[in-house]
C-alpha cells in the first residue's frame, strides 16, 4: 500500500512573473520616441473613447452598477460626469475606448489593442490623484509604455486566439502588473498580482472571432481592465499569489491551455512595443484590412476617373496575410456592427462603392444597402505567403494586402498594393497630423470651440502634458 503527499513548501515564483515584476519596478524609460509615441497613443485613446460615447449601445453600458452612486473621490469617465469606483471606473473606461474597434494596435504571433490597459491606468491614476497622491500625466505615460511591452512582448511569438483565449487576457496581465506600481505594491505583491491575473486566464476564453458570436467583444477589454484592478487592490489587501501558476503539473496554465509549453520571447521587455504600435487614422476597421482599405479608396478614385463604378466590377482579389485569411474573411450575413467591421470583404466592398468608410458604414441602416453584400460575393481572398513573412519581420512588421479588379467588359486594373498602412511607425511623420484631426473630430461633438482649444493647446506639447496632475488632466473631459 502506498501514499503520496503533495509539498506544501511554495516553490518559487515562475521566471516569467519576475521578468515582468523586475521591468515594471525597474526599467527606466529613455527612449525619446517612446515618450512622444505615448503621448500620442494616450490622446488617440482618449478620442476613441469619447467617439464610442455617441453610439447608444456603448453608452447604456456605462455608469455605476447601481444608478446614481457617486463615490467620494471616485474615478472621472471621459465625456460623463460619472464618479465611480476604480474597478467599475476601469470597465467604463475600457468599454468605451474599445468600442469602435478605432483604438491602436499590434499585430504579431497573437494580436491586439494595447491602449486598451488605459481603462485601468486611467481609472487608478484618477482615483489615486483625487485622494490627494501626486501623479501627473508622465506616471500614466510610463504606465502605458510598460503596459503596452508587457502586452506586446508576450504577443510577440505566443498565440493564444489558437488555443480558444481571447487576447484581452494580455491586456488584464499586462494593466494588473503597472496598476499594481501605481497602487504602491512591492516587487513580491506585483508577482503575487501577476499570478492572480493568470490564474484567471480561463474566464476570458474567446468567442470573439467565432462566426456569429461578435457581440461580446466590445466590451471584453473593460472587462479585463476591471478584472485587473480588482486582482491588484486584492493583493494590496494580502491577498496571496501563485508562484507556479504558470508552470505547474497538471493544473498550471501551460499545461492546461498551451499543451505544456512554455511561453517563447523575442526580446527582453524596453519600449519596443510603444515605439512599433500601430494607429488606427485613417479608417475605423480591424488592423488587418487597414492597408486593404486604403488601397479600396485608390481604386474607387480609378474607377470614378474611368467613367465607371462598382456596378461594373466582375471580380475583385484580395492577396493578403495568413492572419486576415484566418480571422476578417468572413462569408454569409453580417447581422451587426461587430461583424462587419470585422471582415475583410465587406470593408473593401463599403468604400469600392461609396468612397468612405466610417463608424457610421457599420451601423444596420448603411449595411441594408444590398451592392454591399451583391460586392462581397465577387471578392476571393488569397494568402499571399511573402506578406505573411513580413508580417512577423520585426524589422519590417508589415500588414500588406493588394486588391486586383476585373470589370463586365474583361478590362482588369492595375493592381493596388499597399504594404505599410498610414498608422505604422515607418509612415509616422505623415500620421501624426492626421491623427491629431481624428483627435479634434472625436472632441468636436462634446465640447464647444473655447473648450476644444483648452484640450489641444494642454496635449499638444509633450512637456506641459506631462507635467499635469492627472485629476486636472481628466477634468478636461469631464461632460459639459
């Protein structure tokens, strides 16, 4: 007869959970194009979210569990005169800037938004600031460039969409490790929190990207960003971690979830990620089709310069990425917003035949128009392999697609190839006007000119920004 005792001795913290304790702790930012990046990805971010205020679906989903709580030095939501709790502060907040799916992003072996950690940088900070701790707008800075690397990092060369979670489960890691800084937590309590984060991992499994499920996703980031502030002010309470949490036997997340192995990276944590971020400017649609778009608009200037229109379009390809053929190439109806700015097709066909496309191509009343889905049925999408190779080039991190149209009469066009979308780091001298317009279109609808012009002169330069204290910079988007 035998027996067998498990140890009760707990082992050290997985390498992992330190690596990303030791940079947040540690890491001093030096990187000058990070800091600027930052400040650009933080008034982007802001935009979106005041953007994704205007549509009602977004907004009834925001506000205090119960209505009318305020709480005494509560969390301050962009465009609303909530006062809330930093955790239901950091689902408003998260909510609302990943709505239009209009926010950044970055794309490699797994993809994602990292801007989405402000809804629980913003939500802590703000609150943090109103008790009376003195951050200003370079902690929230530094907090979104580590989050953004923490996040990208562990993206770089891991999928985790292949194993059924959804990419937010980054973004609560990543917000759980800086929200644990600003809180005053200690190295051994930010690997504690880090743990918890990933012990959780399996709530926010994915359906995201599965046909006719697109619903929920809108609102996963500000789940997790909630999630993540919780996880942080438990552990401050003495909460205990899980040292082994990744690498444990049988129960761990790797051999529950990645089949026993271990996370791979390409690089230690810097500031890569922020330096490489991906802005969406141009077109609110899933960074995969950006370039595809772009090249859309080209040819629907050809056609008009022709003398012709969609009407007479045959067939149109579409050479693209492995990972736009897995995930945005979508067939049959689109039964909401959701899903069609999440296929490739239907964001090449809107501006072939209207020559724009906006938040508003998505809603059900542009969608009715049946040229939308007769265009659809004549586009083929097709991996090219070069550009999936390029794709995950960290020198290059391109995101190309190439559209190739046929008409009625057997003419076919030039072909349109577009490799680097506007908001990429390699075209971000012509970006960054056009992504400080998007910022001024996003606060046109909430605030009148005198106040606009407080906004824009506070964020445009990078030291006076960064000097603000963080309440009186979130008191700038307070509702009029």
């Amino acid at each position: 007869m035998s027996s067998h005792a498990e140890s009760a001795v707990r082992p050290e913290p997985d390498q992992v959970l330190q690596d990303i304790a030791d940079y947040v702790h540690n890491y001093q930012i030096d990187s000058e194009v990070a800091w600027e990046t930052a400040r650009l990805c933080l008034i982007d971010t802001i935009g979106c979210g005041l953007e994704g205020l205007r549509f009602e679906a977004c907004a009834r989903l925001l506000g205090p569990v119960v209505e009318g709580t305020v709480v005494p030095n509560g969390t301050r939501v962009p465009g609303t005169n909530y006062q809330l709790d930093p955790i239901r502060g950091a689902f408003n907040i998260g909510t609302q800037i990943r709505w239009l799916d209009f926010n950044d992003c970055f794309l490699a072996a797994e993809w994602g938004h990292p801007s989405d950690n402000l809804g629980a940088i913003l939500a802590v900070a703000d609150h943090l600031a109103r008790k009376g701790q003195p951050l200003v707008v370079r902690d929230i800075l530094e907090s979104m460039i580590k989050a953004h690397e923490i996040q990208g990092g562990l993206a770089l060369l891991n999928s985790f969409n292949r194993v059924g979670l959804d990419h937010v489960v980054l973004v609560k890691v990543a917000s759980t490790a800086v929200v644990s800084k600003l809180l005053g937590l200690d190295r051994a309590q930010t690997i504690d929190a880090i743990s918890q984060a990933w012990a959780d991992g399996q709530s926010l499994r994915t359906y995201r990207h599965a046909p006719n499920t697109q619903s929920r996703k809108s609102w996963a980031a500000g789940d997790a960003c909630a999630r993540a502030v919780n996880i942080a002010y438990l552990v401050k309470q003495g909460e205990k971690g899980m040292p082994s949490v990744l690498t444990a036997k049988t129960w761990g997340f790797y051999d529950v979830l990645f089949k026993g192995k271990p996370f791979e990276f390409q690089m230690s944590y810097q500031s890569y990620i922020m330096e490489n971020v991906l802005f969406k400017i141009s077109y609110p649609a899933e960074f995969h089709a950006q370039t595809a778009v772009e090249a859309a608009h080209i040819l629907h200037d050809k056609l008009k310069a022709i003398g012709r229109t969609s009407d007479d379009i045959k067939s149109i390809r579409i050479r693209t990425q492995e990972a736009a053929m897995r995930i945005i190439n979508k067939r049959g109806p689109l039964d909401n917003f959701a899903d069609r700015d999440h296929d490739i097709n239907y964001m090449v066909a809107f501006p072939l035949i209207f020559g724009k496309l906006t938040s508003e191509s998505y809603v059900d009343t542009a969608a009715a128009d049946t040229r939308i889905d007769a265009l659809r049925a004549k586009i083929t999408c097709v991996e090219e392999k070069r550009y999936s190779v390029d794709y995950h080039d960290p020198a290059k991190r391109s995101i190309s697609n190439a559209l190739l149209v046929e008409l009625n009469d057997g003419t076919v066009l030039d072909e349109v190839e577009v490799e680097y979308p506007v908001g990429h780091k390699r075209r971000r001298a012509e970006g960054t006007p056009l992504l400080m317009q998007k910022f001024k279109n996003h606060i046109g609808p909430h605030y009148d000119q005198a106040h606009q012009k407080k906004i824009l002169e506070t964020v445009s330069d990078a030291s006076t920004l960064m000097s603000v204290p963080v309440d009186k910079f979130t008191d700038l988007f307070v509702k009029q």
